[in-house]
C-alpha cells in the first residue's frame, strides 16, 4: 500500500472500533430516556409549576378586571 493509505488506515480503524461504538451506546442510550417520560419527581414539579401557572393567570385576569373599573383608558396607554 502507498504511504497515504497507511496513513489512513490507523485514524480509520481508531475511529470504526472505538469512536463508533461508543457513540452508538450513546445515542441510543439517550433515545431510551426519552422514550421512557418523566419519572415520578419531574412529573410533581411540571404539576406544581402548571397549578403556579393557573394561579398567576387567574391574578392577573384579577388585576385587569380592576383595571378595567378603576381606569378605563388603561389598555389605550
């Protein structure tokens, strides 16, 4: 074989066994987790930020009803 194609064949091997494997176990691992949702701890706290979420909308529908009874004008400003 040429130089060049002696040169390749290490990087080209180091790659196919070492590089490509692990990059396999990788993404498939990641792509499980994804598969499997949220666990139990993950699924309290989007819960708890959702019925935070509520809350704060139902204060500031609270605060533009106000609004609207105090001063009128205050959506044109």
């Amino acid at each position: 074989m040429t130089e060049l194609a002696w040169a390749l064949v290490a990087p080209l091997n180091i790659f196919l066994f070492l590089v490509v494997p692990i990059w396999l176990v990788l993404h498939y691992r990641s792509k499980r987790r994804l598969d499997e949702g949220l666990d139990d701890s993950a699924r309290t706290r989007l819960e708890q930020a959702l019925q935070q979420s509520e809350q704060l909308a139902e204060r500031v529908d609270t605060l533009e009803r106000l609004l609207d009874q105090e001063v009128p004008e205050w959506r044109q400003r």
